[in-house]
C-alpha cells in the first residue's frame, strides 16, 4: 500500500478529540415503537452525500416500511458524527467508513461493524489548485479526518514525497474548498460536492484515490448492547439496504431523485457519483481484517489513537451473510 510516516512534534489532532466516550444510553431503541405500532423505531445516522443514495432511496420508496420496519435517518454532518450517534444513543446504526469507524471502535469498544453495504477507489478524488501541476509542487494540502488524512498521506507517498515535509492542515469539508480558492492549500482529497466546488474555485481534478492504491469500505455500525438485542430487527434492516443497494445499481437517476427529494442533492451530480461507487452489500472478511489492520497502524503511528481495536470482537466476519443476505 505505502510506507507509514510519522509526523514529529505534531499533536493528536481532531480526529482524537472527536471520539466520546461510550454514553449510559447507547445503543437503545425508542421503547414505545412507532406511533403505527409497527415495532421499535430504528435511527440511521448518515452523511449527506451520493454514497448514501440507497439509504435515501429504501426511505422513498417506503422499502422499510412494506418491510414492517419503522426507520427513520438522522442526518449528521458525516465523519466521526454517525458513530458517535450510536455511542451516544440518538441512533442505533450508523453508516461509516472504514477509516472513520475504526478510531470511533477504540474509544468504544462495543461499536460493530456488521457488514459491508458499499465501496470505492473513485469517489474520492485529488483537487489541486490552479497553477500546481504536478505533486512535486504541493506544499500545503487540507484534509478531513479518517480516510482524507489516510489517503492524503497515501499519495504524497506514491508520489515519492515524504508526508512530513508538507503542511496538512485539517478542515471540515465545508471549508476546504474556499481555503484552495484562498491559495491557504495547494490541493485536498475529497467527494462531491466539495470536488466541484474545488472546480468551481479554480481548481483541476488530479485523480481518484484509487489511482494511488487507496478504497475504501462503507460499514453498517451498531452498538453491541443493542445488537444482542435486537439482532433480528438488525439483519432486517440491512436486507432492505442491501436490496436498495441492487435497485441503486440498476437504476441511478431513481437513486438521484430520491437523494434530491431526501437530501436536497443536485440530480445530476448525484447520479454521476453514484455510478463510481461500487453498491455491493457482503459480509466482512478476513481481508478486511488485514486492511483494517493497515489503517490502524498507519493511525497508531500518527499518534492518532493509542491502541489498536480487537478484532476479532468489533469487526463481525461473516454477520451479513447469517443474518441480512
């Protein structure tokens, strides 16, 4: 993949200090159920963005509730805030990526990854600023934590540039963008709308993360206390978003519409990240083991965290395929 560096005399910075603590009410479930009587609500925590299409899309299209499940999605501003949601009890699953859940599983150990929903090596990509056209010129870049910061350094590394002699100065995605126009950065690492945006400012795209060898995985999250209790209910909902994620596949301008009518996201925009995402629901594997294993090192030697998950206990190899396929 590429060589870990570790940054000298630079702090634990946001990614640490977002992590919370494993709240007294995680993982519970509305007690009364929904007003319909169909059963205990169950809180999805997401980002707004195209690669939650089939999340946005299954409520749409009510395929929760033709499946007698009450779900209802609570959008967050993405990265560390869904699983933080189901620590602190105001979701019940949470949709993350591999990068972002791992970090989030050692402040609390009783999160789970139970499956795959999505991935990709092409949804993220590498905006440069106008007049830099070649890495070699790149002295600043912004990033957002988990996998912007891992696949930051990736490609500073493919490129032969050691991380450490380049200022990477972490942002919200929101802001990244405007610091390119500014000349605060001279490149960054994200998804739309932020690639466009980039654009829009001056900037050019330079290429996707998977040119430098960098996926990512999307995990359904849930915390353990819940799971134990709910684990029907669990691999009921994962059904219907694996079969969201088939009609994604089969039908992205529907996809769009429904993150437009759900997110207020662009049609067009949407559908065109959508087709660079891979909308494959499956169990984890012990190949995601190994890749798990190379992030948290590559977090540990950034002083990111402090020890490694186990696991063998947060990561549940073969769940979907027992309980949502």
């Amino acid at each position: 993949m590429f060589r870990l560096h570790r940054r000298r005399g630079r702090p634990a910075v946001a990614l640490l200090a977002l992590l919370l603590a494993t709240a007294c009410g995680a993982g519970t479930t509305d007690s009364a159920g929904s007003a319909g009587g169909t059963g205990p609500s169950v809180r999805i925590a997401l980002g707004v963005d195209a690669a939650y299409a089939p999340l946005y899309l299954a409520v749409e299209n009510d395929m929760f509730k033709k499946a007698g499940l009450d779900v209802q999605l609570t959008k967050v501003e993405g990265g560390p805030a869904a699983a933080q949601a189901v620590t602190a009890g105001t979701a019940q699953i949470s949709v993350n990526a591999d990068s972002t859940a791992l970090p989030q599983m050692v402040s609390n150990p009783r999160l789970r990854a139970l499956g795959v929903f999505q991935s990709s090596g092409r949804y993220l990509k590498v905006v440069l600023r106008k007049g830099i056209t070649s890495p070699s010129q790149i002295r600043t870049m912004g990033s957002i934590q988990g996998i912007g910061l891992y696949a930051t350094h990736a490609y500073l590394d493919h490129h032969g540039i050691d991380p450490d002699s380049v200022k990477i100065q972490q942002s919200s995605p929101q802001e990244i963008p405007s610091m390119l126009q500014r000349g605060d950065i001279d490149g960054y690492i994200l998804f739309d709308p932020w690639v466009t945006k980039g654009v829009e400012a001056g900037g050019h795209i330079a290429g996707s993360i998977g040119d430098f060898g960098v996926t990512y995985q999307q995990w359904l999250l849930a915390d353990d206390k819940w799971l134990k209790e709910n684990e029907n209910l669990a691999g009921k909902v994962f059904k219907v978003v694996a079969e969201a994620d088939r009609l994604v596949t089969k039908d992205p301008h529907a996809a769009a519409l429904a993150a437009h009518e759900q997110a207020q996201l662009p049609v067009d925009r949407t559908e065109k990240g959508v087709g660079e995402i891979s909308f494959t629901p499956r169990s984890l594997t012990s190949a995601d083991v190994t890749t798990s294993r190379r992030i948290v090192d590559f977090l540990l030697a950034q002083k990111l965290i402090k020890n490694a998950p186990d696991y063998d206990t947060v990561l549940l190899r073969g769940w979907y395929d027992r309980h949502a396929k």
